[in-house]
C-alpha cells in the first residue's frame, strides 16, 4: 500500500472516531481553510497542533478548543510523533519547520489533498468561484444544519451564526468550499457543484486567463454521475462546462432557470420571492445587504430544493442566516453612521461591495478603506482596481499585504491610485488611518466606512469601531 493510501484509510479510520492516540501536525494552522480541517480532527478526538507566523482571534479560539499553537519557527516545537503533517501552500520554501520535516521523511499533504480524501466516501456539495464561494457554502450549510437536514461544513469563513467555520454531523453530507487557488478544487469529488463566478484571478499560478478558465471547465467534469452542475447564468459563455445535468441561476433575470424577482429593500434587509426552475418560493427575507447576496442566496436555495428540502424550512433558514465574517458585515448599523466590514480583495468583489452598499444607503458619504492583498494582483488588476474604487466618495490605500510574496520592484499601493479617477485618494500607513479618521469623525465627516480587504486589515476594525461610535 503507498504512503497516501495508507494516510487515506488512516483519514477513513479516523471519521469514524477511532483515534487511538493518533496525533496530526498543522503548518499554518491559523489560516480559515486549515483551521477548518485541524476542528475537524479535533473533533474526532485526535491530538492536535500547529505552527502560525501571528496570533490572531482565531488562532486563539482554537487553543481553547484544545489544539496546542506556537508562533515561533523553530524544529523544537514540533509535534515529532505526527501520523501525517498538513501544510499551507503559503508556507515559504526557507521555513525551518517545512524543511525539517520535508528532510526528514514525514509525510507532508496539502489541505486540498487532506480535504478530498475526509469527503471521499460522502454525498459532497461544493463551493467555487472566484468570489462569492464563502457566502454561498455558508447559506448552504446553515439551510441544511437549520433545517435539521444535517452537513459536515468546511467553511472558508466564519459563519456568524455559529462563532465558526466548522461542524458536523451524523448525516453524511459536507458542504465545502471549493478553493481554485493553486488548482485545490480539483481535488474534489462533488455530487453537487456551485460555480459563482470565473473572473480570472490568482494568475500568479495559473499564468493565462485561459488557463484559469479551463481550470473551471476541468472543476465542472469533477462532478459525479448522476450529479449536478448549478452555475450563474452566462458563465457558459466562457467555459465549456463538462458535465451533462445542469442548471443556472441569477440574481433576477428572468431567463436564467432559478432567479429572485419582486425585490425590494427595508432597513438593510431584502424582501423578495425566489422562482426555481418555475416554482415560486414566496416572501423570502435575507438580513444582509448587498445585491450579489440575493445571487448568492439563490444559489443556495437551489441546492436547497435539489436535496428536497421544504419551502417553509428554507425561508426560516435564509431569514435567520445572519452572515459570515467580514462579507458585507455590518460593524455598527446607525441611523447617523454605518460600518461595514468586507474580504473582498479583487475588482468584481470591490465593485459589488461599494455599488451594494450605496444602494443601501444612498444618502450617505461613502469612506472606503482598501489595504491591497499581494503584489502580483495589484500588478495584475490595478486598472480594475482602480475603476472599482473610483465608485467611493472618499478612498484610503493602505500598503500592500505581501501574504506568500516578495516585493516586486515598482509595485505599490500608488499602481492603484495613480490610474484612478476619485480625486480623493489619501495613500497611508495604519496608524495615519487612525489618525486621520479621528480627525474627521470629530468633525462629523464620516457617514458610512467601509474596509476591505483579504490581508490583516481586520485588525483595524475595533480599533476604527472605537473610534466611529
């Protein structure tokens, strides 16, 4: 038997709550797709830890589960006995850890690979795109855990419902999301498959738009027979999708086979009915802003109404969902101020982030601060991050969050505000931000903030509550 065949019955072994002493090894632990996997262990009662550069809220909430975390790069805090070690591809090749145990034959599978083998023996719903994918998987899961359907839920966010962005079940159905970033998905198996969006990104890895897009393609021919494909209406103009039983959806327009229709908006709710394949689902009511949300929640339901779910018990799910984590997260909600918090970190998601939210509130003046994420996407989509972030009133640039990459000569946050066309464009550091939102909330300048972004930019949002309330 090979060494994967043999960490693939141990995983099998393993769902079944059979632990025996066994321990598992987590490089980059903190990060919300390995986090996700190492609760999944940890709820199987095996012995758990990990290695993360920085201490976070969420690293922390794991320690309390039990999981032991060191945040120091060194070979002496190690789990040495690990059955297997599960690493980050953001892991730097010069990482002492990643180097100790790559020389000295420990077995090194990356979460996509650990992911396809715990889901190889289950019914899986799974989640891709290039935005939307996390607000989607999580709409899903909490309509199947709300309706007492049940799911195992692999999130790449942290439900607000549930304070987390994993759970279980006994029955056995997962629902994860399908991440394109260095071709993970494809590692997956799903009996249904929800593609949200094919807006190149991460071409870093993939080189071309057309290699991204036929990544998709490939993601689509993943689907079991017998499966289902559900995609938003016209992505099939870019890619040939591979898979025979399909279905489309879009936010309203009438000639996708699964909209939303007699939508309206009340104190940054939405009102509306949901029409599947001519079935009309009425008086659905989602308590979150932004349009891309009601696509978002069509989505769902259609999965919803695949597995035989119950109208009246989808609608209570959806009224109920409360959101995840920083998607269009409603940080303070006034009449005089609001605050929203959002991931987003790429120009699709930009635009549907401040276009949603001035449609919410038209009357106020929109303050938005983007910290860029990787210097090969500012490069790559500057233009359309630029355009994006023109939309705003008023606009802060933070440095670049480098994540896995080095400095590349000539790129900085100004690639971005050189070619916009807001003039109010201020281009600082985190503690001139402070500053400088102190100042104008003194003078009463700030109506609604937004901050965005998929780097530590979340580390400034109780400091920026602070001061705005």
């Amino acid at each position: 038997m090979s060494n994967t065949n043999k960490i693939s019955s141990l995983i099998e072994q393993l769902s079944k709550g059979a632990s025996d002493g066994i321990s598992i090894y987590f490089l980059g632990i903190g990060g919300i797709g390995m986090s996700a996997l190492a609760r999944y262990f940890n709820s199987r009662g095996v012995k758990v830890s990990g290695y993360d550069k920085t201490e976070t809220v969420l690293t922390r909430q794991l320690i309390t589960e039990g999981i032991d975390i060191h945040y120091e790069d060194n070979v002496n805090l190690l789990d040495r006995n690990a059955a297997f070690v599960v690493y980050t591809p953001a892991v730097p090749a010069d990482h002492l850890e990643y180097n100790f145990l790559l020389n000295n034959g420990y077995s090194l599978l990356k979460r996509s690979e650990v992911l396809g083998m715990i889901t190889k023996s289950s019914f899986n719903i799974c989640v891709a795109g290039t935005h939307g994918k996390t607000t989607t998987s999580s709409m899903i899961a909490h309509i199947l855990r709300h309706s007492e359907f049940g799911c195992n839920a692999f999130l790449g966010g942290i439900a607000s419902n549930y304070n987390t962005n994993f759970w279980s079940s006994s029955n056995n159905v997962c629902v994860a999301e399908a991440d394109e970033y260095d071709r993970s998905f494809l590692r997956l198996s799903p009996d249904v498959a929800v593609i949200t969006a094919i807006d190149p990104d991460h071409l870093d890895i993939y080189g071309t738009e057309e290699k991204f897009r036929e990544a998709f393609a490939e993601f689509s021919s993943k689907v079991k027979v017998g499966g289902l494909l559900i995609s938003k209406y016209g992505l099939d103009k870019n890619v040939v999708f591979k898979t025979d039983n399909k279905t489309n959806y879009s936010v309203d327009n009438v000639n996708a086979e699964n909209y939303a229709t007699n939508i309206s908006m009340k104190d940054g709710s939405y009102l509306f009915d949901v029409c599947i394949k001519g079935e009309l689902i009425e008086s659905v009511t989602l308590n979150m802003g932004g349009m891309h949300n009601i696509e978002n929640v069509v989505a769902a339901i259609t999965v919803a109404k695949h597995v035989g779910l119950d109208n009246n018990k989808i609608k209570a799910a959806v009224s109920s969902f409360k959101g995840v984590k920083r998607r269009f997260e409603y940080v303070i909600k006034k009449d005089e101020i609001v605050m929203i918090d959002d991931y987003a970190h790429h120009p699709q998601e930009l635009n549907a982030l401040i276009s949603g939210a001035k449609k919410m509130f038209p009357e106020k003046k929109c303050t938005v601060v983007f910290q860029p994420h990787l210097y090969s996407r500012t490069r790559d989509f500057a233009a359309g991050f630029s355009e994006a972030l023109s939309v705003a009133d008023e606009l802060y640039l933070l440095p670049i969050y480098p994540a896995r990459e080095l400095p590349i000569e000539g790129v900085s946050s100004n690639t971005i505000a050189d070619q916009m066309t807001l003039k109010n464009v201020i281009v600082c550091s985190k503690e001139e931000l402070l500053d400088k939102v102190l100042k104008q909330k003194e003078s009463n300048q700030i109506e609604m903030l937004i901050t965005a972004g998929a780097g530590d930019i979340d580390t400034l949002v109780d400091p920026l509550k602070n001061i705005l309330n």
